[in-house]
C-alpha cells in the first residue's frame, strides 16, 4: 500500500536500488523514511546508505532530525549490528552538543524549552552518554 506520503521514499528507495546512489539532497526526513523501507524489504545496501548519510547529517541537525534517526534505531542492538551502534553513537554524540550535561539543560530556558519536547528514545540516548558521568550531583 502506498500512501502520498510514502511516495518520495519509495521512489527514492527504487532509485537506490538501480543506481546504487542517494540523492545528494536528500533530507533527514526522507532518510529515515528510505532506511525504514529498504529494512522493511530487507535491502542492506540501501540501509547501509541512508545509515552512512545520516551518520553525516548528525553532525549539524536539529532536535526534531535527531528523534526521526533515533526511531529508526532497533529497540535492541546486538553486537552484529556495527551500522546500528554507529548511528546511535552518532545521535548520542548529537545531543550531546546540543543539550550538554543536565545542569545546563536545567539551568538554561532555551535549552530546557526544546529538550523536553525530544522523543523519549532521544533522551535515553542523551541519558546513556558517558560524557554526563563527568558532572557530580552537586552541581544541579
């Protein structure tokens, strides 16, 4: 069943599959929708892709991308799943720029407005990063 929604990322997916190439302006939206599918139908090359893209797009994104790539992640990792871990680690790293520790999210307005609206699976991933051991308790 294909919905007008669904349209772009099915089309792009076909693309994918015969040229072996992601459009180079493709969105994160549309990534997350293409690597949806192409697991969904069980093409790894196409996963591969939009995985390596999206790892990229981590870098410089907003929270909204980050809770899209962040639905995309298996409830559960094993340890099989190297382009997985790679994509987590990369939205982790993210949010982490972008929140920092919890004082600081508690402390500043701007921050505070934008990280509770996150998905849950965000926070949990911001919640798991080695980088909030660092801050004592004391500090908040």
């Amino acid at each position: 069943h294909c919905t007008a929604e669904s349209l772009p990322a099915m089309l792009t997916l076909l693309e994918v599959a015969y040229t072996g190439v992601l459009p180079a302006d493709a969105s994160v939206s549309l990534l997350c929708r293409v690597a949806t599918l192409a697991n969904f139908w069980d093409m790894p090359v196409a996963l591969k892709l939009c995985i390596d893209l999206l790892e990229e797009s981590a870098v410089d994104t907003s929270p909204e991308d980050f809770g899209r790539m962040a639905a995309l992640l298996p409830e559960q990792l094993l340890s099989s799943d190297q382009q997985w871990y790679a994509l987590d680690a990369s939205i982790t790293d993210g949010l982490q720029r972008l929140y920092g520790s919890a004082p600081e999210v508690i402390r500043k307005d701007s921050l505070l407005h934008h990280f509770v609206r996150l998905p849950f699976r965000c926070v949990i991933l911001w919640g798991g990063s080695d980088l909030l051991a660092a801050d004592s308790e004391n500090s908040v």
